[in-house]
C-alpha cells in the first residue's frame, strides 16, 4: 500500500513539473532545471547501485536448496 501511495506521489510530482515547465514564461523556467541537474547526477549513481544489489542479491531458488533439512523454504 505504501508502495502505491509513492508512485502515485511521484507521478503527481512529475506531471506537475511538466506542466510548470509548459505554463511558466521563459525567466521562471531557471528554477525547474535544478530538477534536471540533481537527477542529471543522481540517476546514473543510484542505477549502479541497483545494479550491484541485482547482481549480488540471492535468488529464492538457488537460497532454498542451499539451506539445511531442518528449516523449511516457502516459495510464495
């Protein structure tokens, strides 16, 4: 639920920027690009990071045979 409701947030964000960037004059579009160097920096950090965490996380199959008789694995 809490997942939905951030979406949600950032599509609302997002299309409120873009429409802030259609209506406001020329002068007061300065302000909007601020947006675009903080995720012109941020982005390219925080795929390489979900990169790493792709590459090094453990896939419920292979997690599931590795563990002991004793514990039980559920594959939902």
């Amino acid at each position: 639920m809490l997942l939905k409701i951030i979406i949600s947030l950032i599509v609302i964000i997002a299309i409120a920027v873009g429409a802030l960037a259609l209506l406001l004059p020329r002068d007061q579009i300065v302000h909007l690009i601020v947006f675009r160097d903080f995720f012109d920096v941020s982005l390219p950090i925080l795929a390489f990071g979900a990169l790493l965490k792709y590459l090094m996380s453990c896939s419920k199959k292979s997690c599931c045979m590795q563990k002991t008789e004793k514990t039980s694995c559920s594959m939902k």
